[in-house]
C-alpha cells in the first residue's frame, strides 16, 4: 500500500498556467455559464500542483517541467471537452484519450463519420471506428459473467482499450483466451489478444514507512482520509482487511477498525478511527503534504502517480479504465490499469493526478527497477458504496452526502457524479461531463468544465 496523506499539485504551472489543449477553449463558449465562470485547469486545481509531483512526472515520463505542467492543464481541459462530446454523441462514442509530451492532442472516436465535423469543430481529432465504447463495454461484462475460476486464472487481464477499439485480453495462454471468447459467445472482431507471462497480485508488504496495522500484524497504507459525518476515517483497499478488523496508526497507537470491505469482486474498505486521529486533505510525501481538491477522474491517456511506503513517487498514465484483473484469490472487475510501478508494500496507497484523488492502489505486476503495471481502485465508486465524503482542502466542508444544495435543486455537495447524469439547479438542468464527487462551491452554474446546461 501507500501512504496516509496526499498533497496538492504543482507550483511550476504558473508559468504556463495559460495553455490549454490546441484548438480547444479554456472555457465552454457555448455553455450558458457566467462570464467570470473558471476554466476546467483551475476547477481542478492544475495551477496549484506540488513541485515534488511535478520532478516525478518529470522523471517518469520523460518530460521537461514546463511539459509536466502544461499536461496538467491540457489534460483538465481535455477532460471537459471529452465529457461533453460523449454526451453529444451518445451511442456513437467510442472513447477519447490524450497524447503528446505535453497532452496537447485529444482523439475522440465515433462510430459514425457524419460526427467528425462536431468533433473537429471542439478542436478535437476525430477518429471513425468500428465498435461503440457501449458495445465493447458490453462485451467485457459478458465475458466476466461467463468466464471461469480456471478461465481467469488464465486470461488474468481483461479491459476494454478505447485506442485500439477492441476488447484486450493479456493471457498467459493465447489459447485460454481464444477458448474463453468462444464459451463467452462474443464476436472475435472485437477482440484482441496479448501473451502476458506475468500473473497481477495484491501490493502487501510488512515493511517500514507511515503505514497502518492490521490486528497488530500485516501492513498496509492509508489511501485518502474521509469523513462519514462527523466520523473520521480513511479509504483503502479491501484485501487489507475485514469488517471489525483492528488497526493501529504508523506509531503503533491504537486507530480504529475496518468498517466495510470488499474483496475479491471490487476492492474497497474504509476504516473509522478514533478521537485521537483527525483526517486532513492530504497524502504524504518525502518532503511535505501533496493537497487534495477533488476527485475528477483522469482521462484515458492522462498523467496520474503514486506515492507508496516502499518506492516513494512514482508516475505514468492511465492505459484503461474498467479493467478486470484476475488475483490469485479472485477476480476485480472496474479496476483502472496504469503504467506506472509499484512493488510490496505500496499496495492500498494513493492515486492522485494533479490535486484530484483518482483510487487506492489494489495490485499489479513487475517492480519498479524493471517496470511494471499497476491496477488502482477508483475513488469514486468506493466513496459511493460506503456514503463517504473525501476530504479536500476546501476551507467550506459543505453538507454531507446527499444533502440538498442552494438555491435548490437535485444537485448535493458530497453525492458522486458519473458522466452523463443529470441533476437540476437554481431552476435549470444540468448534465455531468466528468465523473466527480461534489465539492462545497462546485455548483453546476460555477464550473463548466463539470457541468453542461440543458
């Protein structure tokens, strides 16, 4: 796992705070929001990022540090973009994902040629495919819900990879997954096959770092504190433990216990603590508190990095979301694969792009001196299912989960966000461009990069 804490991003991207993806607007132009309504970079905080954040973008992906932080704004932007042009295109859509040193290109794909002109006219590239992302979607779940225990283990990843419009499965035997396909009834065109000799595990480890004890035995790491009300707590992984389970904080001092889990099928828990630990909106670091400001989720494509008790920082890119990996003890599904490394130890830590809480760390292959793949529970879905609401540096903790917000409406501070949805505010609908846990202040009509009138 990780550590307990996760500071904000990036003091660098003051100095190319102003960039936005080519061709695309800094704010929705054709949205009927405010004048003075902020762009999707400062919504999400890209302009705020931590320097430290920033050196390991720089070192992983190979970028300068003005390329590190005009990812992070282009990719805020492209994000937005992304959400709207999925709503306009409904059963059309077959994903989006950025590219370049610097995440200037956005390819959104269609199914029909007559949406490139609407694509093209957001400053986008479009790209006409075979397969809706609704259709490969589809095709993943089917295949989960036939495949065997035996079928897993042998065909261990299953994700859809919008890139390549396919249906990916990373097999240890391309047989295994040619004979799953067919047991499945699904279409072979849509999938795609690659030999993958190494077999995903969950991160545990019993090593030093700010961690936290399980029954005064295993470790693992915090992955974003919380609140449930006026009860403190943190999210992380649930192969770290079972309801009831004890912990006890990185000095051994008595914490809380596990109150909900879930493994194998997803891999979420939280643990509530007692008076003497407080949450605070933050994951530590080597040198400090990176800052949390939300959790919009990042694009396919986008920069995203880890902080682990064992390998420290570490950052890549989100290769897919909805991924199904299978464990020795069972299969995840909704899981998100990333390039980035990670070793024993950093599992249940944090995933974090820019200053937005993306998941906690579930497991992966390789290590970090060879490289490696990494699979990260989202954090949306975890505070969902638990009525969890993260903790942020919002000077305003707004009401909890489910609460109504001014001046009426469905729309409620704390409530999580898919895109697509639609809620209503102030007398207006609206509809959601990217997935997100409402924030105090975050009202539909103030942050266009979230939220499209209708």
């Amino acid at each position: 796992m990780l550590h307990r804490h996760a500071k904000a991003a990036c003091a660098a991207f003051a100095a190319v705070g102003a960039l936005v993806l080519a061709g695309l607007p800094a704010t929705a132009a054709a949205d009927p929001a405010p004048a003075a309504a902020p762009s999707a970079a400062d919504t999400l905080g890209a302009s705020r990022t931590d320097p430290e954040l920033l050196k390991a973008m720089q070192r992983d992906l190979g970028v300068t540090a003005r390329q590190a932080a005009a990812r992070l704004g282009n990719e805020a932007e492209a994000g937005a973009v992304a959400g709207r042009l999925q709503n306009a295109l409904g059963g059309n859509f077959a994903g989006a994902w950025v590219q370049g040193a610097d995440s200037a290109t956005l390819t959104v794909a269609t199914t029909n040629a007559a949406d490139v002109a609407s694509i093209e006219s957001k400053g986008a590239r479009a790209l006409v495919v075979r397969h809706s992302l609704r259709q490969l979607d589809a095709a993943l779940a089917k295949l989960d819900g036939t495949a065997t225990a035996a079928a897993e283990q042998s065909v261990p990843v299953r994700f859809v990879d919008v890139r390549t419009n396919s249906l990916t499965l990373q097999a240890v035997r391309p047989a295994a997954a040619d004979a799953l396909v067919a047991a499945a009834g699904i279409d072979p065109a849509l999938v795609r096959t690659q030999q993958s000799p190494r077999q995903p595990r969950p991160l545990y480890d019993i090593r030093g770092g700010d961690a936290y004890y399980m029954n005064g035995s295993g470790r693992c790491s915090v992955g974003f504190p919380i609140t449930k009300g006026t009860q403190q707590g943190f999210a992380t992984a649930g192969h770290c433990g079972r309801p009831g389970t004890t912990t006890t904080g990185f000095n051994q001092v008595a914490q809380g216990s596990f109150q909900a889990s879930t493994f194998p099928g997803r891999d979420t828990a939280w643990v509530a603590t007692n008076a003497n630990w407080t949450s605070t909106p933050y994951v530590k670091s080597n040198s400090g508190n990176v800052q949390v400001t939300g959790s919009t989720q990042a694009a396919v494509g986008a920069s995203v990095c880890r902080s682990g008790s064992t390998t420290g920082w570490h950052c890549g890119t989100v290769q897919q979301h909805n991924t199904s990996v299978t464990y020795p003890e069972g299969t995840i599904s909704g899981v998100t694969r990333t390039s980035v490394c990670a070793e024993p130890g950093d599992s249940g830590g944090s995933f974090i792009s820019g200053s937005q809480a993306q998941g906690v760390t579930s497991g992966g292959s390789g290590n970090c001196s060879s490289g490696g793949t990494t699979f990260y529970q989202p954090i949306n879905p975890l505070l969902q299912a638990y009525g969890l609401t993260l903790k942020t540096t919002s000077d305003d903790p707004g009401p909890g989960p489910g609460d109504p917000g001014e001046p009426g409406g469905t729309w409620a501070v704390g409530t999580v966000y898919a895109t697509g949805a639609q809620v209503t505010y102030g007398g207006a609908t609206y509809r959601c461009l990217q997935g997100h846990q409402a924030q105090a202040g975050w009202t539909p009509p103030n942050v266009p990069a979230l939220w499209q009138r209708v």
